[in-house]
C-alpha cells in the first residue's frame, strides 16, 4: 500500500516538473518564431 502512495506523489512530481519544462519551452519557441518573423517582414 506505502509503494502505491510513494509512486503516485512521485508520479504527481514528474508531471508537474515536466509540464513546467514544456511551458518554459514552448516559452522560448514563441520567442524565437516572434524574432524569425520580424527579420523576415523587415527585408
């Protein structure tokens, strides 16, 4: 029964930490889309 437990909580952490690295990601791809359209608008 504590093994069940224990992987939950851990399962809940991985999902957290890896929804914050996507968000974070996705973050920076949004950036880099935003500068590649201004240097192609601006020719």
């Amino acid at each position: 029964m504590e093994l069940i437990l224990i992987l939950k909580i851990l399962f809940t952490i991985v999902a957290i930490i890896s929804t914050y690295a996507v968000l974070r990601n996705l973050d920076i791809i949004r950036i880099i889309l935003i500068y590649v359209k201004d240097t192609l608008l601006r020719k």
